[in-house]
C-alpha cells in the first residue's frame, strides 16, 4: 500500500505534473480554479527546473507530483531543496480510462495534473539517501545470489551433458560435492576450457559475496541502523542481512500508524470481494513490496518449531515465537496447508517486528484475519 501523506502546501494556486524522462520533462499546469491545462516541454537539467519553478511564480502555492520511475527520487530531493512542496506518485494505482488507446507524454502529463487537483491519486515514500543507498547495496547483492545460482546450474548441467553424476551425498555444494567438482576432468578438451572457466567465474562470485558480507556485518553495526538492526535480530529467523534487508525496503517503520497499514504495504493481507451478506476472501493480494514480503515470508518458516530461549532473544521476539509456534500447529492442524498457514505467521511476524522497532508496549497483536 502506497504511502498517503502528501507534500501539498495549504493553499495551493498551482498544480503541476511533471512527466519526467532522462533528457526532458513535459510539465502540465493547471490554476486552482480548472480550466485547460498548460503544456510545454523542457529539459530536464538543474537550471531548467530552476527557471521553470521561477516561471510559476517561486515555490509558495505550488503543488508539484510526478510518477515515481527509472529516474529515481533525484527530482523530488532538487525540488524539495527549493522549497516546492513535491508528491512521487506510484504509476500501478493511477486511474486509467476504458478503451484510451493513444498515450503520448502530453496526454499523460493532462490527465495527471487532472487527476491530481481531484484527489486521486496515491502517493509514494521518498526515501532518504541513506535508505536507498541501503537498498541499492541489497538489492545488488540479491543480484550477485542470482547469478551465483546460475553459474552452480550450468556447472551442474555441464557435468550432466558429460555423464559425471555426483553419487557420494544427497546434496549439492556442500564440501564434498564441490572437492567432487573439483576433481572432474573431461575428455574434450575445449569442454574442459569452458568447464574451467565457468569454475573460475564461480568460483569469483563467491569470493565477492563473502566480500560482500563481510561490509554488510559493517554496515550493521554502524551507528546509523545499529539500534534496529540489534532490534530484528533478535527474532528467531531474521539474520543480519534479513534485518538489513527489512530496514531498506521499509525505512521508518514508524511511518505506520498501525501493523496493519504495515501488513497492507508489504501486500500480505488477502483480497476481498463483499457485496451486500457474502463476503469473500481469496488469496494475499500481493500488491505491495515483494522484496520484504519474501524475507518476511522466509523467515516466518522457523516457527513451525517449538519455542527456544537464547541469550539474544528479547521480549518482543519471545512472545512472538510462543505465539507464532502455536499459530502454525493451530492452522495446519485444522486442515490448512503449511504454505498458507506460513503467510498467517509471516502476517503476525511483520506485527511484532513493527512493534519492537517502533517501542511499543509488549502485548500480542490481534489477527487481522483468518488465514485464507
């Protein structure tokens, strides 16, 4: 779920929309009283959005949006440094008219500034440059799991197309196995190269991860996210770099009011459909940030086993495992499955972290619904 809170200043006498591309932006314009909006083009430099907004009159009485993209939140931070008060919107929840098939950057800069001075539109957290920073650097290293991955499965399918089976263990990559690779030499020579090769960039990728974590475990323990890192550590199934993880896709977890919007953002709430008596719900909606919603879900796996007290576990993170542990056995022993039962625990999981990083009283969330 989008964040709600607007950058509007109180009396507006401009409303602006802004559709911004990497060499130009078209600006929309429209007074406060209606009428036709206003349209030109220009370059998207730091002097050009200086002589833009001294063109409208300075910043006082401004409203300016535009929709959040590739060209990141370096516009709203110019902006915001010249006093204009800005709004990122989020382009999936835009309202789009039945039936328009011609789209040109003049149009979608009209409708915005239209839909903007009407309220209908969804607003996006800026964040700061230390979170987003944060999140580059994990979401890199997702990248860098990926690729190592990819690299183990063509290592594997090699050795496959060549009849060489690993038959001394059940798994793959553990010490054996990879002493097992290590020692394989095929006939071909030209397939050796490329076997040889695609060690070495492997073998490469590693190296670079454990580089890689080893800033991380730095990071975590600097000044700046030490305290909420040490905070979701100390549940059972969020490591450093899971914490790490939820803290630069969330930022300030005390920018909800409440675990529920927490719950909505993240998009582990289930759908709805109720019209008069029935109501019906389905499956999550999945709608908001999948990259917290997978270390939330990830984790929330370590409940199904019984409640363990260690030396780092603190209150909030106890009560989650007792109660967590007993809402999974709850749900899978009445009939749900156990993936199913996992995002109700994942659900609770993402309550309990909002209260331990935000400081509230200790005390167990109440369900927002069943699990579906």
């Amino acid at each position: 779920m989008p964040d709600v809170s607007s950058n509007q200043p109180v009396d507006v006498c401009l409303w602006v929309a802004l559709d911004v591309h990497k060499l130009s932006i078209v600006v929309a314009v429209l007074p406060a009283w209606g009428g036709e909006p206003e349209v030109w083009q220009i370059p998207s430099t730091d002097s050009a959005i200086r002589k833009l907004i001294k063109r409208l009159g300075g910043p006082a009485g401004l409203a300016v949006c535009y929709e959040a993209g590739p060209t990141g939140f370096e516009l709203y931070r110019r902006l915001s440094e010249l006093g204009v008060g800005c709004d990122v919107i989020a382009p999936s929840l835009i309202p789009v008219r039945k039936g328009d098939r011609v789209k040109t950057d003049r149009r979608d800069a009209k409708r915005l500034v239209r839909l903007y001075r009407a309220g209908e539109l969804s607003y996006v957290l800026a964040p700061s440059p230390e979170t987003e920073g944060l999140r580059d650097l994990m979401r890199c290293r997702e990248d860098l799991v990926r690729a190592r991955t990819a690299a183990r499965n063509q290592v594997a399918k090699q050795l496959l197309r060549y009849g060489r089976v690993f038959r001394e263990g059940k798994k793959l990559w553990t010490v054996t196995h990879r002493q097992w690779v290590a020692r394989q030499q095929l006939d071909d020579p030209l397939a050796q190269a490329a076997f040889d090769q695609m060690l070495l960039y492997l073998q490469g990728l590693e190296v670079q991860l454990a580089q890689f974590d080893q800033a991380l475990e730095r990071v975590a323990t600097g000044p700046r996210w030490a305290g909420t890192v040490d905070a979701l550590r100390a549940f059972r199934g969020i490591s450093t770099r899971t914490a790490l993880g939820l803290i630069a896709e969330i930022g300030d977890f005390a920018r909800f009011s409440s675990p529920r919007e927490l719950y909505a953002w993240i998009g582990i709430v289930p759908t709805e459909y109720s019209s008069g008596e029935q109501v019906h719900r389905g499956h999550i909606t999945k709608t908001g940030n999948q990259h917290a919603r997978r270390l939330l879900v990830e984790a929330a796996w370590h409940y199904r086993h019984r409640p363990r007290k260690t030396a780092g576990t603190s209150p909030h993170a106890w009560q989650a495992q007792i109660r967590l542990h007993h809402r999974h056995t709850h749900l899978t022993s009445h009939g749900k499955r156990s993936t199913v039962a996992n995002i109700a625990v994942a659900r609770e999981l993402a309550g309990f972290i909002w209260a331990a990083a935000t400081n509230q009283p200790l005390r167990t969330p109440t369900p927002t619904t069943a699990a579906t």
